[in-house]
C-alpha cells in the first residue's frame, strides 16, 4: 500500500513539472510585450523534431562598442540581460548589462555564446533561435526568400518565446 502512494506521488510530480513548463512558456506568450525583430532564416531538419527554421537576430552578434555594458569581459555561459528600445518597425539593443535592469525598461534575457574582447564580439542566446513549424512547411519558409521578421514575447522577467512569423509584412499560417 505505501509503495501504491510513493508510485502516484512521483507520477504526480512529473505532471506538475510538465504543467509548470508548458505554463512558464504560455504565460511569456499571453502576458509578455510583444516585439519585432528582423532575422534571416534558415531551413534545417531534424530526424527526430521534423522541420524547424532557424532564426538569426540583428540582436544575437553585439558589438560592445557600439552598445553601452555595465562590464569589460563576459563569461561564456553567463546570464545578460539586452535593453531593447522601439526604433522605427523594429526593436533593437541599446545596452547590455549582468543584472535585469529595475527601471521599467524593456530587457531580454540571454546567455553568451562567445565573447572576444579584442573586436569586442558579443554573441548571444535567447533560446528563441528555433521556431518548429509542421512537416514539410520549412522549405516553403525558406523558398519565400522574402524578408522575414519575428513577434517576440518578452516577460517581465526578460524570458522570450517566438509568438508570429512574418514574411514580406504578411503573417505565415500553416495549414
């Protein structure tokens, strides 16, 4: 009988997780700012995952002398927080920095990939950089060849997830 409740207490523990996670990334999407970033896309496949495309951001290679950051050197791995700021269509860096930054400014989390102090090269990862799309609709994507913009959720928290896709100005629909 005891080994009955610790088999449904862990079952019931891995649902909660899976709730919690499919939560975090609904709750970015239906609560956070939405924002336009230009991209570029590119058509790969996965064996297991199907067709995704991958997504490059103006605002994945910063150059930190042109961008204000609150430090000279970065840690690969380490947590930033990039300030984004309305400029026109779309929103672009403004500044980087190690902390969330508190006054009310719109700020998205990322990890740096690679840092070179030299040609002071930032490069970083917001974990939106793959968008899966149904099988067979990614070489459609790529075939547009069009511009392509992203809509990004971003939280308060800075946590970001890829909302639309846009192709020449019109919203992409899969069927």
């Amino acid at each position: 009988m005891r080994h009955r409740y610790k088999f449904i207490l862990v079952v019931v523990l891995q649902i909660v997780i899976l709730l919690v996670m499919i939560g975090m990334k609904w709750s970015t999407l239906a609560f956070g700012t939405k924002i336009l970033l230009k991209t570029a896309p590119v058509d790969p496949w996965d064996l297991f995952r199907g067709d995704y495309v991958i997504l490059n951001y103006e605002i994945t290679n910063l150059n930190l002398d042109a961008i204000p950051a609150d430090k000279d050197e970065y840690r690969n791995n380490e947590t930033i927080y990039v300030t984004l700021k309305k400029q026109g269509k779309y929103w672009n860096a403004v500044s980087v920095s190690s902390k969330r930054p508190d006054d009310g400014s719109l700020a998205i989390k990322g990890i740096v990939r690679y840092h070179f102090r030299p040609d002071a090269n930032l490069q970083v990862d917001y974990g939106i950089h793959s968008y899966y799309v149904p099988q067979h609709e990614g070489r459609r994507i790529e075939d547009a060849r069009g511009s392509m913009d992203v809509e990004i959720s971003v939280d308060k928290w800075g946590n970001a997830a890829v909302s639309k896709l846009f192709i020449d100005g019109k919203e992409v629909e899969f069927q």
